[in-house]
C-alpha cells in the first residue's frame, strides 16, 4: 500500500515467565490472550487467571511520514503491516510456549486492544486497503475539521461528546473520499458501496482474524467479521452517545457532499462480547475473540476503575487521563471530551467516562531521542534529568502537532522557553519530563471542574511510570497519591478482564478487583509556594506556545488538506535547534 517508501524489518522480542504459568495453569487451567496494538507496536500476551503476564511478544511496525511540504504533518500505517505484526506476535509467544513444554495451548479466549481513531477503508470483495490507515494524530484533516465546524467546534458536542477537530476517525473518512478516487467511485456505485468498509483497528483486525485468505494482490485476508465495541464506537463523531448507535445525520454533515453509507460502518457491540472464532491463524484456530476495547478504555478497566469516581492517567505515546462517570454521560464545559468506557455483555448497562487527551508525551521522549540527539534511550532522559535539582527556569511545550486538552488550540506548536547559557541537556530532558505532568496537572484540573470528586490517589500506567523522578514530579505538581499497579501493561491486562469476563475465566467485576495489586507508591513532598511557582511558570509557557499559525493559514486549510502542518513555525523551531544545539556543546553538570 505505501508507494515511495521503504518498509522496514523489526525484530520480534519474546519471553514466557514458566514459573508464573506453571502457578497460573496449576490452579486453573487457562489462559487469556490479548492483543495490544498501539501506535508504534503490536504486543500479544497471556494472561494467568491470576491476572499475571505468563508469556508476551512485541514487534514494532514502520511509521510512514510522506514527503514534500503538502503532507508535513501527515502519519500513515500499512494496514497490512499492522495485521502481519499481529500475526507475527502471536506466533511468536506460541513458540515460547512449546519451549516451555505447555503444547496444549490452553488459550480460553482471545481480547483486542488497540491504538484509537487511527481510520482504515477496504474492499470487502476482496480485502485490499483503499489507502493506508490514517493515523489518530495526523494533521491533514484540519482544515476539514474546521470548514465542517463552521466557526463553532463543538457543534456537535452535545450528541457526540467531542469537539470538531482532525483527532477523531470522522474528518479522516471525509479526507479518504475526497481524496482517494477508487474509494469515491465505489461508493457512487449503488451495487459496489455495500462493499465498502469505514474501519479502526479494531474492527480491521477482527476482520482478519475472523476471516479467509484473499487472493487479491494487496490483501490478506477478507470475508471477515466486521463490528466494533462502544468504546471505539465513540470516537468517531458519528455516533449519539444516547443511543449509542450510528447517526446518519452526523455521518451526513462531516462527509459532505459525499454519501456514505451505515453500511459501510462496523456493526456496534459490547466491549466484552462473543465477536466470533478466530479463523485465519492456524495456531489459534478456534479460539473465542470475545472483547474490543480502545486502548484507554482498556486501561481504566485494568486499573480495575469500573465504578463512577475512580481514575487513571496512561503515559504512552500521548497522555490521557480518564475518569469513570457511571451510566451518566457528563457534557464537559472545560475542553474534555464525553466518552463511552464500557459494556459487558447485551443486556450490561453503558458506562461514560471524561476523558483528556494530550498528543505528545512518550514521544517527546522519542523527539530527544531521534531527532536531537540528546540521549541514546529513553531512561537516560532520568538520569540525564537528575544531575539538575530543578528545571531552573527552563520550560518545554510539546504541542507539535497543536494543544489538545483541554485547550484544543491547533494553531500552537512546540517552544522550549526560559533558556540562558547556564542550561544543559539535563535541563532540557527534566523540562520535558515534567512537560507530562504539568499537561497531566492540565486536565485532572478540568476534569474536576466538569464532574467535582473526591480524589486522593490516581493510579497510573504506561511505559513512562517506570520513571520514578518523573512519577514523583507528577505526584507534588497533583498534590496527590500517585500508584503504580503490579502489572503495568494495564492495556493489555483490560482487554484481557474483559475476555475472560464473557467466557466465565472470572464471574464477575468483584472478583477482577481482588486481583489488584500495587507496586509502588509516591507521596507528594514539595513546597506549596515551589508548586505554585512551577505552575505559573508552565502556564507562561503555555502562552508562548500559542498564535504561531495565523489566520489566513488556518483559512487555507479548509483548500488544501495538510497545509496547517505545512505552515508549521519552523522559524521557531530553527531557533529551538540552534539553543539545543548550543546546550549540546555543555558539559552535563
């Protein structure tokens, strides 16, 4: 599917824990298996019914960013690649397991998790993808979002939950017909647009496990499954959260002038639900797929918050803190977005959460990393962090690609403010730790002003918790309890709750929470007057990040898809480089 661009080779890492699955297996003899795919990994793990990881596989897939300076911006998947990486995993822990002489595969039931609003469109005649996947913070829909919005972003809040903006699968599906002919075409054609599918990954992957091979150049499989679950559902801007179902109305005022189909959209169903049987994996052949979750849904389930008033934040690639509302949908007022967090099963009642999202937080990481040099991997950002007692001044906004929550400002971009000649990389690395968690501060805040609760904690997960200065900084900036659970592929571990919850691994939700258990604690111990200071400081910041892109840019867009990021303010970020680089010439003190 990717024309122009080289697809790379990544190595799968795999390991199986016999000691746990030797316990696991002892005491019940089952397990539940979970596909995690994110932005840039698929993991397949198994999962004890102990709630322990027994056995995990992980493989990276290639990031495609298309050249020239209309596509600036722009974030492509190969859905193939997606699907083989899947396969690839799995296979994988499989061999692990026979390693380990458990050949009977003892696989209940299989759950799926996965990167949201990343959008997909294929032929059902004969699976072949119509382009590549959109991925969820692509820049190209913009200037839609905001034609569509027509001076009012939330013009459709109130039965979507979500601002107009390029984030969600929606203003994707309008870009994918108005720019992809043969896709544009099939839909005109009364016979040929029942074949079309509109998709996330989740839906694409149960389509290809759930289907048979395709001998059409291009595809893998086809003739499968085609549905999603309502937590996917909800972030599309297609669907009213009351019903909870499709609305044609809402399909009609994005895609315009185009007509598509409710047909061309997967089939709505509970999180934890029996989807199907795996067909198109021999090794896994017959094994129940009976849960699909967005990923941080998937991670407020396996932080086991199932009731109203219980919260998570997620530290991964962005940053994403979501609190549970119960079967009340909370419209917000400051900038967070109304969401679905679950079903389980038909007759399960729905539960909402508010959710705010931020777009760069990992990644941030990985831009130190990648693009500036400044450390070789992620955790020498800790240690570079602690040869400096504090930021000494020294703030970076990551709003590469805009401010999401709660400020939805897609005319901000990234700026590293505060710098004097006594700054070094240290510095640099600890500003954009604590960019994470000033963002984190950002939205609990407005999520308590839209739904007031009583929060003393606030469990947490994600790659980035392994940090344990920046877990503290988190800790003092919230002035709360921060906890770190056992298990920290909350993800995964959600989506495979969910699972074993529709084959019986587990009766009910009283029994998942006994499973929980807590790694580590940070208590907060700084100086109010030092917080205080540390915030005003990042809200100046903030400010300076604002107004890079003009009006009349912001205009174009609604002409030209992808010129937004094409007016980047690369005058900005030229001098960003050269006071990096400067501090690169630095001795770490």
């Amino acid at each position: 599917m990717v024309d122009g661009e080289t697809k790379k080779t990544f190595p799968v890492k795999a390991w199986v824990d016999e000691k746990i699955l030797a316990e696991g297996l002892k005491m019940k003899p089952e397990l539940i298996g979970s596909i995690d795919n994110g932005t840039s990994s698929t993991r397949f793990l198994l999962f004890t019914p102990q709630g322990k990881i027994g056995a995990s596989a992980q493989v990276e897939y290639t990031q495609y960013f298309p050249s020239g300076e209309d596509k600036s911006g722009w974030h492509e998947h190969d859905p193939v690649e997606i699907w083989e990486s899947v396969v690839t995993c799995i296979q994988a822990v499989l061999k692990e397991l026979e390693k380990a002489k458990i050949k009977d595969r003892p696989i209940a039931a299989i759950g799926i998790t996965n990167q949201r609003e990343t959008t997909i469109a294929w032929d059902a005649d004969t699976g072949v993808p119509y382009y590549n996947a959109i991925v969820w913070d692509d820049l190209r829909t913009t200037g839609i979002a905001d034609e569509i919005a027509q001076g009012n972003a939330d013009r459709f809040r109130g039965k979507t939950g979500l601002p107009l903006a390029s984030y969600f699968a929606g203003t994707k599906v309008k870009w994918l017909v108005d720019n992809v002919p043969q896709l544009r075409q099939d839909l005109r054609d009364r016979e040929k647009s029942s074949s079309v599918r509109f998709g996330t990954v989740d839906s694409w992957l149960l389509y290809q496990l759930t289907g048979t091979k395709s001998r059409a150049q291009g595809a893998a499989n086809f003739n499968g499954m085609f549905a999603t679950d309502v937590s996917n559902a909800s972030r599309w801007l297609f669907l009213d959260l009351k019903t909870v179902q499709w609305d044609q109305g809402l399909v009609d005022a994005i895609c315009s002038p185009h007509k598509v189909p409710l047909s061309a959209l997967p089939t709505i169903m509970p999180s934890s639900h029996h989807y199907g049987v795996c067909q198109s994996i021999s090794e896994i052949q017959g094994v129940p797929l009976t849960a699909i979750l967005g990923d941080q849904q998937a991670a407020l389930f396996g932080q086991c918050a199932f009731d109203a008033g219980k919260a998570k934040c997620t530290y991964g690639t962005g940053l994403f803190l979501m609190k549970n509302t119960g079967t009340r949908q909370v419209a917000s007022t400051h900038g967070m977005l109304t969401t679905v967090a679950y079903q389980i099963g038909q007759k399960g009642k729905v539960y909402y959460a508010l959710e705010g999202s931020v777009s760069h937080s990992g990644s941030t990481i990985q831009w130190l990393r990648d693009k500036l040099n400044i450390i070789q991997s992620a955790p020498e950002s800790e240690s570079l962090a602690k040869g400096t007692q504090s930021n000494e001044g020294l703030y970076l906004v990551p709003a590469f690609a805009g401010l999401f929550a709660p400020h939805w400002r897609s005319d901000a971009r990234a700026c590293i403010v505060g710098m004097t000649a006594s700054h070094h990389k240290g510095h640099i690395c600890r500003a954009a730790l604590e960019a994470a968690c000033y963002q984190a501060r950002e939205v609990f805040e407005a999520i308590v002003a839209d739904s007031p609760f009583d929060l003393k904690s606030l469990s947490v997960d994600g790659g980035a918790t392994e940090n344990r200065l920046m877990m503290q900084f988190q800790s003092d900036m919230l002035d709360l309890t921060v906890i770190r659970p056992e298990v920290g592929e909350t993800t995964a571990l959600g989506a495979a709750f969910a699972a074993g919850l529709a084959v019986g691994v587990w009766k009910d939700l009283e029994e998942l929470n006994k499973l929980r258990a807590i790694k580590e604690k940070f208590q907060p111990s700084m100086d109010a007057r030092v917080r205080e200071k540390n915030w005003q400081g990042w809200q100046k910041a903030v400010s300076r990040s604002l107004g890079w892109i003009d009006s009349d840019a912001v205009e174009d867009t609604t002409e030209r898809a992808g010129s937004l990021a094409e007016m980047a303010p690369y005058v900005a970020l030229t001098g960003l480089a050269l006071g990096v680089g400067f501090l690169l010439g630095q001795r770490n003190k």
